[in-house]
C-alpha cells in the first residue's frame, strides 16, 4: 500500500497524541489511586460526616430573639469584617429544644489573632486550645476558630508541640490546628452539638444528622468512641451530663466503652475536674448525675475516699446521707435559690473524715479532740486535692461546717449565742439537720433533739433563749467535786524523834 507523505505525517501526529493522552489517563489513575487510598486510611482514624441537611427559616424554631444580644452582636461584627460566623453547638441544640441556653457559642473561620484585630473586648486564653473570650461586662462570648484534623495539617505544624500535641494514651494536650467547617463538625464530640446556626440566611446546618438524634432522645459521639474518649476523656463526663441534663439515653455504641476507659480519667487535672464537679453537682441534676457516674465507675475519680466506703459499705449512713444532700441541693437550685459547693463537698466527705478521726483516736489516744480533728482534716483533704482542686474559699467554709457540729452540741451558757452569731451558723445548721435526718434512729434520738433544740432557739425571744439554755443539764453536772486541798508536808526535824 503506497502512503503520500502527508498521510504518514499525519498518522504519527495521531500516534504521538494517543499516547500522551494514554500517558494523561495513566498518571490521573494513579494520582486518583493514591488519593483513594489516603482517604481510606484517613477514614479509620477521623469520623465523616456527609454533606450538612441545611434547614431554611421555616423549618426550624431557632429566633434571634431568644438569643443574646452580645453573641449576635460578635456574629453580626465577623461577617462584615468578612469572615463566616456561627452560633454552634448547645445555644442552637437547646433553642431547637425550646430551651434557654446558658451560653452561646460562635466558630469561625478568623484565626485567634484576626479575632482580637476586630474586638478592643477580646483576650486570648487556653492552651490546650486556643479561644478568643469577647467580655461584655458579666457576659463572655466564646469564639473558636473553626478546628481541623491532626493528619492533615502541614507537617511543620504537626510537629510543632503549640499546636499539636498528643500524649502516649491518646489525649490531646494540644489542639491548635485549624480548619474548614467540615472539619469542625467532624472535630466536635456529639452529633447534637454538630449544630451551626448563620446569621447571615438564618440557616440551620446539621453536619451529623444531630437534629433526627434529638427527636430520637439519643446521646451520640460523632467517630469512633473510644478514640474520641481518649482524645478527650471527660468527654464520657459530657456524655452522662447530657443525658440527664436533655432527658435523654446514651446510644449503645457511645456507651459501650465508658467502663473499660474510666481509667483514663485519672489523667485529668484537678483543676478541670473542679470545673467538672460545678456542671454536674451545681445543675439541679446532682442526684441523676450521681447515679450515673456510680454506674460507670467514674464517680471514684471526683471522691476516692468517699467512693471506697460507698463500695466497702463501712458505713451505714454514707449513701443515703449524700443522696439527700444531693436531692436538697437540686431543689434549692430548680427553686433559684442559693447554694454552696462547699456545703456538698463537706457531705461528700463528712464520713471520711470520721473514719480518719476514728483510726486516729485509736492509734494515739493521748491526742486532744482538736488535734484529732485537725490531723484527720489534713489527711482528708491532701488526698481529696489531687482529685479535684478545691479553691480555699471552699475549704473554709467545709472546715467552719465541720467545727460547727461540734460547737452546736455546747449550748451551755453563752456558746449558744456565740455560735448563733457565727458567719456560717446557717451552713452548720442546715447540716445538723441533715444529719438529724439520717443518722437518728428510734433508739438514739439525740441529734433529732438537738436539731430541734436549735430551730426552736432561733424563731423565740431573748428570755425563752435564756430559759432554754438554762434548762440544759450539762453533761458534766454532777460529777464535778470540789477539789482536795493538799496538805502540806512539813520538814521533819530529827531532834524531835530522839
């Protein structure tokens, strides 16, 4: 077959175009290939999250104006500084609830320092993770930028410990690394959290199917559960507040880990788990919370010493006498009256600190009450402070509850207003009362006298104080005497007896 020269020119132009398009498709399969392979690796270690269900204006309850003219304030300010801003996480879950938020949160896209360049009212706090605190007087605004995963920041920011830091069980001690929206949803602990309300159009977008779980009354970690509880092992905290606090269930795969990685609270700072107390004691949910904690074993990392007489039963009293201070303090709080911490912290520790007296007294019996009680009050509280941080404030006003249970049995004379007049004789009391209510039994009745010896004393007048206090028989009249006097031994002088 005879072929012109512009036939062959043209048959090897075809060629040589083949085969830099085999070459093209060749190298796409391979990059693709890679990339697969990259996002099959990456998916075992972080959680997904499709596409966000974006809710419009009429498909949802959540009203600006049922939200903090501050938050809206700091949204409002970010988008026209030309960032994205939300409210995010449990101001949009509880607006959705119809509840009130006790604070609102924002994520954004503007990095820590680009939010202080727009806010005079912003300081810059935490290490672990960095956040931008926007203080309107007594009300603080929480940014964060919006977090990214670990794998695929750069490597310089890898390894750099500022911003990402992990120790050998998992926890991350630093997370500073920054990304998109999508990232933060898949960063965040439970898909009812994974809520981002925009101010801009009023949407709702759900990152993690949060919303169906909130219908559902379903507690449900975003990932795998065991490496997000040892990212962060309050996280298994969180998950037990929630549920009370929502009234709701923990789903079966976020639950099933919680036993076997309690342990790693352990790990926890005791200043954090101070914190940690306040959220699930000082909510009007204590008593639920303390069952739960019991159940999952995570109790003991707040009160060892308390947790061991509550497993041993060493003490008859300890359980019911914690569940009703628990109880008494969820009704003054849903009542919006005042309560103390350190009036739980002094029953959460109360028969503790006998039993340490108690082993005292028997081990040196020459000691005084005092110093028994000062002894056992510094044993106490020295394993009780690696577990939870209790600021001094706190402490005094446990040790004056403490002292007063003593001070209100001597009522002799003027004792009784004198501790009348003491500045916590109403924290003293109302524990006696307590006391009272759980310790006495049919055969010893005295602390139910007591109790009511004292609430009668303060509702009388001056001259039925004074008769009451003089109808007190002192536990020592009677077995006074009047003491001998000694005789005195004169110098015998030899000369007499001779």
């Amino acid at each position: 077959m005879n072929f012109s020269a512009k036939n062959v020119f043209a048959f090897l132009n075809y060629q040589f175009k083949a085969s830099i398009i085999k070459s093209v498709i060749n190298l796409c399969k391979r990059v693709l290939g890679k990339a697969n392979n990259k996002v099959a690796k990456s998916s075992k270690k972080k959680p997904s999250t499709s596409g966000p269900s974006v809710l419009t204006r009429d498909q949802h309850n959540v009203s600006r104006k049922k939200m903090s003219n501050n938050a809206l304030k700091v949204l409002y300010r970010l988008n026209s500084g030309g960032y994205n801003a939300y409210l995010v996480g449990g101001g949009v879950r509880d607006l959705l609830l119809g509840l009130t938020p006790k604070d609102f949160d924002i994520a954004t896209n503007a990095t820590p320092e680009q939010i202080k360049d727009l806010f005079r009212n912003c300081r810059l706090i935490g290490r672990r993770f960095r956040l931008a605190h926007i203080v309107f007087g007594r009300e603080i605004i929480e940014v964060a930028t919006f977090r990214g995963h670990h794998e695929n920041a750069p490597e310089k920011e890898q390894s750099c410990q500022k911003t990402s830091k992990q120790s050998e069980a998992g926890m991350l001690l630093r997370d500073n690394i920054y990304g998109s929206i999508e990232e933060d949803a898949e960063r965040r602990d439970f898909t009812i959290n994974a809520l981002y309300y925009s101010a801009k159009d009023f949407k709702v977008h759900d990152f993690a199917n949060g919303i169906a779980d909130i219908h559902a009354k379903k507690i449900r970690l975003i990932g795998d559960p065991e490496t997000r509880y040892r990212e962060d092992p309050v996280r298994m905290l969180r998950a037990i507040r929630f549920a009370t606090k929502l009234d709701m269930t923990i789903s079966k795969e976020t639950e099933a880990p919680i036993n076997e990685l309690a342990p790693l609270m352990a790990n926890i700072p005791p200043a954090r788990m101070f914190e940690e107390f306040l959220k699930l004691f000082i909510s009007g949910k204590a008593q639920l919370n303390f069952t739960q904690l019991r159940k999952y074993d995570l109790f003991r990392y707040f009160f060892p010493a308390t947790d061991r007489m509550l497993n041993d039963g060493s003490h008859p009293h300890i359980e019911q006498f914690i569940v009703q201070s628990l109880k008494n303090t969820d009704s003054r709080i849903n009542n919006e009256q005042r309560v103390t911490p350190a009036f739980l912290f002094a029953a959460m520790l109360w028969y503790p600190l006998q039993s340490h007296v108690e082993r005292l007294r028997d081990s040196q019996p020459h000691m005084s009450p005092q110093d028994l009680f000062f002894a056992a009050l510094s044993e106490i509280m020295s394993e009780q402070q690696q577990s939870i941080a209790i600021p001094k404030r706190f402490q005094a006003v446990m040790k004056d509850i403490w002292i007063l249970q003593d001070k209100l049995s001597r009522r002799e004379g003027k004792r009784a207003y004198k501790v009348l007049e003491h500045q916590k004789f109403r924290a003293g009391y109302d524990f006696l009362l307590l006391r009272a209510e759980i310790e006495s039994t049919p055969e010893n009745f005295i602390l139910q006298e007591l109790a009511k010896w004292w609430t009668d004393f303060q509702s009388t007048d001056n001259n039925t104080q004074e008769l009451m206090i003089k109808s007190i028989v002192s536990p020592r009249a009677g077995s006074r005497r009047t003491p001998r006097k000694r005789r005195k031994i004169r110098d015998s002088n030899p000369s007499d007896h001779n």
